[in-house]
C-alpha cells in the first residue's frame, strides 16, 4: 500500500526460514520510514525509524530476549547522543 503524502510504500522481507525480518515502510525499494526488524526466532531487534535500510531517527534497540538495550536517536545505524 502506498501513502499518498509521502510516496512510501509499507512491505514485509523475510529470512529464510519463512519469519519476518523487516516490517515497515518501504520508499525506492529500500526499508525507508517507521518500521520494526525481528531476529530469526521472532522477537522485535528494532524499533523506529530508518533510512536507506539503517536505523535512523527516533528508535528502540531490543535483546533477543525482549529487554530493551538501547533507546534514543540513531544515525546510519549507530546510537548518537
């Protein structure tokens, strides 16, 4: 589905195993917007913003167990603060 605003298109990739990796919105064909990603087993990594298919923006970086480990500004996929 395409916003009609700001062109981004939201859209699910995969891994292997058929679990979803990434879920969120999509512009030029890269994870671009608000989205969440999720480890192989299914619990959320990452959630927030991203740009050219990095964290970027406001997000929460979690443990594959749940706990949050980070939450706060991003850039090209690192903390900043």
């Amino acid at each position: 589905m395409r916003d009609a605003e700001s062109g981004a298109e939201h859209g699910m990739t995969f891994f292997q195993n058929g679990a979803t990796k990434y879920d969120g919105e999509f512009f030029d064909g890269e994870e671009n917007g608000s989205g969440k990603s999720f480890y192989s087993q299914g619990a959320t990594e990452y959630d927030g913003e991203w740009k050219e298919e990095k964290w970027h923006g406001y997000g929460r970086l979690f443990d594959v167990d749940g706990s949050l480990l980070l939450e706060g500004y991003f850039e090209n996929g690192e903390k900043i603060d």
